[in-house]
C-alpha cells in the first residue's frame, strides 16, 4: 500500500514551512519571512501515535504575474488535491481571510478529500479572538495554532493519525518479487538504465530533463534473476522547473518509495553528489530502504588512478553516519556494470531480509559491550545484559538495560558500527532501541 500522503497548501507567507518542519521536527525547509521563499518542494516523513505519514510543504511562489493565485497556486491545489490522501490549509490569523484565501478555500470545499483548517500564529489570546473569523469559512476541522511555538500542533496530528487507516495483516506471499526503484534527479539517466537492463524502450528516453511523469513497473526475469522494477519521475529543485507537473511527480515518486525494498539513486557523475541526491538518500533510509548509489555517465568523466575511490570518499562524507553503502561507477548508455547494479540492489535485499539468531547476536555483541561498555552517567553503571532482533521489515534491535533512557546517541552509533563489522548488513538501515530489562 502506497504510503498516506499529506500536502501542506496554502498562499505564501502564511507559516507552511514552518508548519512542515514542526511535523518533521527538523529543520529541513528553508524558513524566511520574505514571501516565495520556498523554492523547492519539500517532502519528508512523519510519525505520530506509532503512525507514519509522508508530508508534502508545496511552499511559497515567486512570480511576475500580478496574480500569483490564478496561475500558480490554484494549479498547485489541483494537483495536490488530485495526488495527496489529507490537505492541511494553512492561513495566517494577523492579515485575516483574504481573497486568496477565499478562493483557495472554495476549491477544497467542492473536494471529497479530507481538509483541515489551520490559522497559524495564533500565539495569545487577542489573535485567539481575531482567528474566531475563519469559522465562517465552513471547515469542520478548524485548528488554532502557532507553528513556531508547536502550540495546537499536537491536536492537529492527532486528527491526521485519526484518519490514517490501520495497515491491514498482509498474507505473506510465497515468494515475493523483490521490488527495486530507480530513482533521482531528472535527467540522471534513469530512464536510459532501465531500457538497458531491460533491452526494451520501455521509457522515452530524452534529453529534456522530466520526461518520465509517472511511474513505470517493469518485471524483470532475465539470466535467472527476477524483481520489479520501478521507474519514476526525477525530483528536482523547484527553481530549475517552470512546470507544475514537478510537484506532481514528487508525490508519486515519494508515495512509490513506500512500496520497495532497495532504492537504486542514480546520481550524475558530471554533476556530483547535489543536496538534492542527499535528500533522496535520507528520505530512503528514514522509510528503511535498501540503498545503492548508482553514480551515472562515469564513461563521460576524465579519470586517474584514484578518481573513482577519491569519488567514493567524497560521496560518503556527504551521507554519513549511514554510509555503509555500495557505490557502484555505470554507464547506462554503454551498458557499462548495469547487471552488476542489478547483483548489488539483489544482495542488499537479502540484507534487509537478514535475521540473526538470538544465541549468536548475544554471543558476538555482549563481548563487544563488555569489551567498551556504555559510559557512566549521573552516577549509574549502565548495563546491557540482552539484545535481541525485533522481528520487522526494517533490521532493528532491541538491548535491553538498567537505565535504557541514559544512552546517548554516541554509543549507539558504536553499537550500529560493530553490527554492522559482524553481520552483513550493507546498504540497509539498522533501528536499535533500548528497553528496560
């Protein structure tokens, strides 16, 4: 099931990044008070009430057009309306209802989706009183909030988490089809990797950076290897785009991410590693995806003797602490290690669907805990005396100690690394917990 989307819409200026950062509780947008300051479509994931949702920020405008609303704006509402499964529409109680919002608010009343109405910097009592006005805009959900502070933000969720179905019990299936995403920045050359893996064109292969809107399943049984393939559309930076329909393939390729097991990210070697790529790359481990970087158009870049290693080091500076990665150099167009791509994403798979037996993860990890144990703090001796795999998609595992609460996020990371030193688990996440014994 593809993951529930929620889409942050609204007119510029009014809080949304804000908003979406508060949700994600990172600051990931950028946040000014200049209007339009958002240029790039923000997304991420959140979680609330054990309940994982992908959130959408559509962000500000900047445009020459006297009305920014008609031309830019109602297009982003539309596509948002048509793609996301709940819309929180973001007004500002200090301006009031304008006709921006007026109009915005006419066009998500006639949906049949789910909207909530949130009047933002409502941050002491005589706004309170002024944000009582947006009631007469006919909203059944209508929330106060102030997303600097996060106050009313909590309630809001809870209504988001509310409308959340619970995830079915899935059969298993036999044997399941490992599914792989080709995913990254438009004109990476995703679509061209895929017909060669494939040798059919599948996709229109063009220069013209966002050719491939949707995305495109692909099974794949060839040399005695069989999975889906998916194709999507590149995600972009905003101020390179000149087309709504970005915003529209953002969605799909975000929602797409969820139905995987490996995410194969082509980046472009002429370009390097872009924060964009980097985006990508955290967005597919905070879901818990397998990951291979499939650097591209290797056989266009000038090499010495150690630019691919040089090139490798400089990648997993960029995406640390998780950079236990494969790296693998291709060139679509010369079909150059493409099946080696294929051989890679199919180990990473069996990684992720790596499950370790109680007796030797205690055997193997306590020797290491004993070896350099957890450091004291406010006078306890912190002891772990279990660990186990919790049986999830995602490799976790839960260490269960005295005082769980005190270990930080040093020697977490310490005990990640020696997981990963003995067990293979290489191009995979890894959740570890710590529970009360």
């Amino acid at each position: 099931m593809a993951g529930f989307t929620v889409a942050i819409v609204g007119r510029p200026n009014v809080g949304k990044s804000t908003l979406f950062n508060r949700l994600l509780e990172q600051r990931k947008a950028i946040v000014d008070d200049v209007s339009g300051v958002t240029r790039d479509r923000q997304y991420g994931v959140a979680d609330w009430n054990g309940k994982s949702f992908n959130v959408i920020d559509t962000g500000g405008f900047v445009s020459n057009s006297d009305d920014v609303f008609e031309k830019e704006i109602k297009k982003q509402v539309l596509i948002a309306l048509e793609e996301a499964n709940l819309l929180i529409f973001v007004c500002d109680t200090i301006t009031g209802i304008t006709d921006q919002d007026a109009e915005m608010a006419k066009i998500l009343r006639r949906s049949d989706k789910p909207v909530l109405l949130l009047v933002n910097k409502v941050d002491n009592s005589e706004r309170a009183l002024e944000a009582t006005e947006f009631y007469s805009m006919g909203f059944d959900k209508t929330f106060f909030v102030s997303s600097i502070s996060g106050s009313g933000t909590g309630e809001v969720l809870d209504e988001v988490a509310n409308h959340i179905p619970e995830e079915p019990e899935e059969e298993e299936e036999e044997n399941p089809l490992p599914k792989f995403i080709i995913i990254g920045q438009p004109n990476a050359g995703k679509s061209t990797l895929l017909n060669a893996l494939t040798g059919e064109e599948r996709t229109i292969v063009s220069d013209v950076a966002g050719t491939t809107r949707d995305t495109i399943h692909t099974h794949y049984k060839q040399f005695g290897k069989e999975f889906i393939l998916i194709d999507t559309a590149g995600l972009r930076k905003k101020k390179n785009v000149h087309d709504n329909l970005e915003f529209y393939s953002v969605i799909r390729a975000v929602r797409a991410m969820d139905d995987v097991d490996v995410c194969m990210i082509v980046i472009d070697a002429e370009k390097g590693v872009t924060s964009q790529d980097v985006n990508i790359f955290s967005l597919a481990a905070r879901r818990g995806k397998g990951v291979v970087l499939l650097v591209n158009k290797w056989d266009t870049v000038a090499k010495e003797t150690n630019t691919a290693k040089q090139y490798e080091e400089a990648i997993k500076k960029k995406i640390a602490p998780f950079n236990d990665v494969p790296v693998i150099f291709i060139s679509a167009t010369e079909k150059t290690r493409i099946f080696q791509a294929m051989e890679k994403a199919l180990e990473v798979y069996e990684c992720r669907k790596r499950r370790i037996p109680t007796s030797k993860l205690n055997d193997i990890m306590l020797k290491e805990i004993n070896h350099t144990p957890p450091p004291m703090t406010r006078g306890h001796a912190v002891k772990i005396k279990f660990v186990q795999q919790i049986p999830t998609v995602v490799p976790s595992f839960a260490f269960f100690a005295n005082y769980p609460d005190v270990i930080k996020t040093p020697y977490k990371n310490f005990l990640e690394n020696k997981l990963r030193s003995h067990f293979n688990f290489t191009g995979v996440p890894i959740r570890i917990f710590f529970r009360k014994k």
